[in-house]
C-alpha cells in the first residue's frame, strides 16, 4: 500500500491513470444505481398492474354470481368461468407476493405495502376463497348468499384498492428519486468534468507552460531563469533537469567569451602556419639552385619563429660528415665551426643521424659540446630533421638568444617544413639526375650519328690517303690520278654529313606546332638534295607531348638523312596523321636494300639502330619494308594506349 501511495505521488502516469479510475468506478456506480432503480420501477408498474388486474377479477367474480342468483343457479359455463376467474386471481395474487425478476414483477420495499398483501392473501384464503368454493360446490345462490358476496367483494376491492395506491405512492417516490439520480449525475458530470479539467491543467498544463516560458527566457540570454520543482513526479524531475542544464548553460556562458577568444588566437595561429607552409610551398615550386633555395628557407622561418640565427645543413653519405649549405645569422667563428663535422659528433649532427627533432637548453653544465654556442651568447639549440620519405637528407637548425619553450604545434609545423625542404631538395636532385642521363644518352646517339657519317668518311679519306702516298712513293701517276678526285669526293661528303648534323642539333623545335617543324626538316633536306618531297599531314588529334615530339623529329631527320646519302631517290614522300592514334611513313622510290641482311648487321648499320632506338623511347612501333630497285618505305606507329599527355 505504502508503494503505491508512493507511486502516486511520484508518477504522473499514476495520477492521470487514479483519477480516470476513479471516474470510471464513480461512473459505473451511478449507471448501477440508475439502473437498480428503473428495474425496481419496472417492476413495481408491473405490480400496480396485477393488483389492478386482482380488483377487476373481484368484480367478474362478483358478476358471474350475481347473474347466478336465483333460478337453477351457476350453469356449467358459468362455474367453469368462476373457476378460471378464481384460479387466475389466486394465481396472480400469489405472483404479486412471490415477485418474478424475469418479468420484472416486485413489491416496493416498504412494510405496510407487504402487510397489506399479507393480509389480503390471509382474507383471501381464510374467507373469499373458501366462501367461492362453496357456492362452485352447491351451484345453488341465493339471494342472501350473492348479498353477502357482493358486500365482501366491496370490502376486499377497498383492501385492493387501498394496496394498489400504496404501491401508485412508492412508485411516485422511486420515480422522483430516479430522475433526481439522473439530474444529479448530470451535475456531478459537469462538476467532475471541471475538476478534471483543473486538475489536468495544474499537473500537466501549468508544469509545461512555465518550462516553455522558461525556454524561451533561456534562449532569449537569460540563463539565470529557474523553474519551481513541486512534487516528485515526471515534471517535477524534468524541471529539476532544466534548472541542472541552466546552472551548466550559466557557467559555460560564464566563460564562453574567453574560450571563444582562446579559440580565435589558435586559429590565427594555424592560419599563419598554414600561410608559412603554403609560402615556402609555392617558392620551392620556382626553379633555382640549392643554395639559393635554403637561403630563402631560413629568411623565411627564422623571423616568423623569433629566432636570431639559423643554419641549413645536408648530409654526405660518401665522406659521413655534415655539411653547411647557408646560414643566417650566425657569427663567423660559429659558421666556420659548422662548415663541416662529422655525423654523430655533436649535438646537431647526432639529431640529422638519428632524424629527429632536438631541443637543447644550453647552460655551463653544456661545456664543451656547446662552448661555441655558448660563446656566441645563445640560449636555446633546436636541430630539426631534413627528411623526404624515409631518407635523411640533413638538418636545420634554429638558434635563439633566449631562453624559448616551443609548443607541440610549433614543433610540428617545423618538422612539417623540413619535410617540404626535404622533398623539395630531393625533387631538384632527382630532376638533375634525370637532366644528366638525359644528356649522356643524347650524347651517345651524337656519337653514334658522328661514327654512321663522320667518321665513316675520314675512315674512307684515310684508306685513300695511303693508297695515295703508296702511288706517289712508286711513281705510279695514273693511281695518284685515280685517287685524287675520289678524296674530292669523300672530303665533300664528310662536309656535307658534319654540316647537316650540325644543322640538326641545332634546330629548335617550336614546343607546340608540329606541322611547322616538320615544314622546317623537310625544307632542309630540300635545299641540301634538290629532291622533291611529297607531304601530307592530317593534325586533327590531340597534341604530341614534348619527348615524343622530339623523338618523332629526330627520326624523320635520320630518316632524310638516310635517303639523302644511300637511297639514290629522285622523290620522296612523307605521311603524317595525327589523330587517336599517330603514324608516320616515308616512302621514297630508291634503290632499296634487303631488310633481313641490314637487320642482320645493326652493327654496322647504326642510322637504323638510332631510329629504333628513339621509337622504343617514345613507346612507337617501328616498320621497315624495302625491296631492291623498287625503294624503301619506313613507318612509325604510336597508337593511343601509349601516348603521353600532353
């Protein structure tokens, strides 16, 4: 019992579900009382009914006999119509007393109604009744006999009849009690109905209109606001968790401001840092030298970190020593200390080793190891890692007159700057690295275009010249005769080989019109032979990429080359079609060769070779068809899958 009290008190759900209980029990009470009363009403109509019905059969009894007065007395019909008559009162008078709830059939509650049934039954069976029998017995009425009926008739109708308005009085009573029931439900109705309507509106409409008032105070800045906690049930514990959030909300505005200004601060902070590392970003991009670029590294960093010097120093695998590559700021005695040491010997050199970052308050305590810092009156010692993917390049080093306590975002961002530094340096030595094969694999195919015409023309002057120095020590003019005039020849074509090699490698190639720079190969070879040359270029694809240009021209020029000293051609065709895939053929009508004897032999062929050799640089297929006497085609085909973005 204590715990549902308890409920009660503490649930909402509990005060709501009690009070519709005990409306709907109130209700169904009053509907039972209701209808208590209007089944005893039924039933004491149907009374009021027999009771009447009892003083009509009186009567009809009284009227049979006093048809039978005199003469030959109650015929047959006659008694049997007394007998019914007198069996149905007797019947109905007992009904009256027993009641039937089916009907219904009940006598009020009322002590004077049932003592008069009891009497009228008792008159009934002690007097009338017997008096009835007899007369059914003899048949035989005379006139006194009917008087006397006809007086005790009277006297029981009035008994009746005093008992039927007894009972029309009851009724009159029960009924004026129903409908004052029924008026006062009504009432009771509309008074519940409103004190359910207070009392909803206390439990449930006032708690969420002050939590909604509350609210809005609340977000119109006024956290001060608090709401009455009243009672312990759901509304009650969500007030207290509105005032519990207030006190929260209170104390976090209380020191919104200067959390918001913290907040700012950093995010200056790290907008700076990222404009530091955006602006060393975009100067590594430019091409300049090494020094040039850590030069413009350290003026960049050292102010933005308040540092009053600052080296950058790169490693030397070969020799294991460090090396200085610019300072700023720092003395002379200092920088010349610095220029270089050997990895792991001191304190920066130790970090750049290891490839992490150091941080060194310097004191007395550091002597030796940091006598020269010390002498140059700095204070703090910070060597940072110069790193590009898992490579350790070198360090950096930041120096400070004070006594300075970086952050972790400070040493982040400079550990995120000497990997931009490293990565920036490691790019430039790759893209010389990259320039230096470049060079010496260009260099070999001058070579190997030097050997194919130069050389081979000295080699053929050379033979004559001693053939011709035997003919002149024998005296043998006519072979000197011979001999002359074939060095006039190979002099001439040495010339001319050395003179278009050098216009070749001289050329420059414009980096976006390629029909102009075959135009300017294909007019040179013009001037040099006098050889017509039919040219068709159909350029609707997408631009060559540089490398591919390149290679592309050069072929086209031994290609030329070629037909100019062997092929004997009096015209010569070139195809150019440049659309999703490219291809290039040259076709002159020359004497030809046999392509499985100069494949054979590349050796000694070395124009052939330098020609697939740059088609595979440019990832091409290269073809050669020729026939003796019926000339040479040579194709070049670079289908799409293989090209390079331009």
């Amino acid at each position: 019992m204590a715990t549902l009290i308890d409920t009660l008190k503490t649930r909402l759900t509990a005060k709501i579900t009690g009070m519709l209980l005990g409306a709907l029990v109130f209700a169904l009470v009053a509907i039972g009382y209701t209808l208590l009363l209007s089944w005893e009403l039924e039933g004491a109509a149907a009374a009021i009914n027999d009771s009447g019905s009892l003083r009509m059969r009186a009567w009809k009894m009284a009227a049979i006999i006093n048809q039978a007065e005199g003469g030959d007395g109650l015929s047959d019909s006659q008694a049997a119509e007394l007998q019914q008559t007198r069996n149905e009162f007797e019947q109905t008078l007992n009904g009256l007393r027993a009641g039937d709830p089916q009907r219904p059939l009940f006598l009020p509650r009322d002590n004077h109604i049932r003592g008069n049934i009891q009497a009228l039954q008792s008159y009934w069976r002690d007097s009338f009744a017997p008096s009835l029998d007899r007369m059914l017995r003899e048949r035989r009425i005379s006139a006194d006999t009917a008087a006397r009926h006809e007086l005790a008739t009277r006297h029981f109708v009035a008994q009746i009849h005093a008992t039927v308005g007894l009972i029309e009085q009851e009724y009159a009573r029960q009924t004026f009690w129903l409908r004052s029931s029924q008026m006062a439900l009504i009432a009771l109705a509309m008074c519940g109905s409103l004190i359910m309507i207070i009392l909803l509106y206390l439990m449930i409409v006032t708690p969420v209109t002050r939590l909604h008032q509350g609210l809005q105070r609340m977000s119109a800045g006024d956290f001060g606001v608090r709401l009455p906690v009243e009672g312990q049930d759901e509304f009650a514990q969500l007030a207290q968790g509105f005032n519990t959030m207030a006190d929260e909300l209170q104390q976090v505005y209380a020191g919104l401001e200067e959390r918001v200004r913290e907040k700012t601060l950093r995010l200056a902070e790290k907008n700076r840092h990222l404009s530091v590392l955006y602006d060393i970003s975009k100067d590594f991009n430019r091409t300049q030298s090494l020094e040039d670029m850590c030069a413009l590294f350290m003026r960049r960093i050292v102010p933005e970190f308040g540092a009053a010097g600052g080296t950058v120093r790169l490693i030397d695998r070969s020799a294991d020593r460090v090396y200085l590559v610019v300072e700023e700021g720092i003395p002379p005695t200092l920088s010349q200390q610095m220029q270089c040491q050997k990895l792991g010997s001191c304190f920066c050199t130790i970090a750049a080793q290891r490839g992490r970052t150091s941080v060194n308050h310097l004191n007395n305590r550091c002597a030796p190891n940091f006598s020269h810092c010390l002498e140059a009156g700095f204070a703090v010692v910070m060597a940072i890692p110069i790193c590009s993917s898992d490579k350790k390049l070198g360090i950096f080093n930041l120096h400070f007159m004070e006594d300075r306590h970086l952050g972790p975002e400070e040493v982040q961002l400079l550990e995120a700057m000497g990997q931009h530094l490293g990565i920036a340096i490691d790019n430039q030595r790759l893209a010389v690295h990259a320039k230096e094969l470049a060079i010496v694999e260009e260099r070999n195919l001058v070579a190997q275009g030097l050997h194919d015409s130069v050389v081979q023309s000295l080699s053929f002057l050379n033979l004559h010249l001693q053939l011709l120095k035997e003919a002149v020590g024998q005296g043998d003019f006519s072979q000197v005769a011979e001999t002359i005039p074939l060095l006039q020849t190979g002099v001439q074509q040495g010339y001319e080989d050395l003179r278009e090699l050098m216009g070749n490698f001289r050329t420059r190639h414009d980096e976006t019109q390629l029909e102009a720079a075959i135009g300017a190969v294909i007019r040179r070879f013009t001037e040099q032979t006098a050889i017509p040359v039919d040219l068709k270029i159909d350029n609707t694809g997408a631009p060559l990429a540089n490398e591919e240009r390149l290679q592309l021209l050069f072929i086209l020029q031994e290609a030329l080359s070629n037909i100019r000293k062997h092929a004997q051609a009096t015209v010569v065709s070139v195809r150019v079609i440049n659309r999703a895939d490219f291809d290039l053929t040259i076709t002159d009508n020359g004497i030809g060769f046999n392509p499985e004897a100069v494949l054979s032999s590349l050796h000694t062929h070395i124009g052939l070779k330098i020609m697939r050799e740059r088609a595979s640089r440019a990832h091409a297929e290269f073809l050669l068809d020729s026939t003796p006497g019926q000339g040479t085609t040579l194709s070049l085909h670079l289908p799409r899958e293989q090209r390079q973005k331009a």
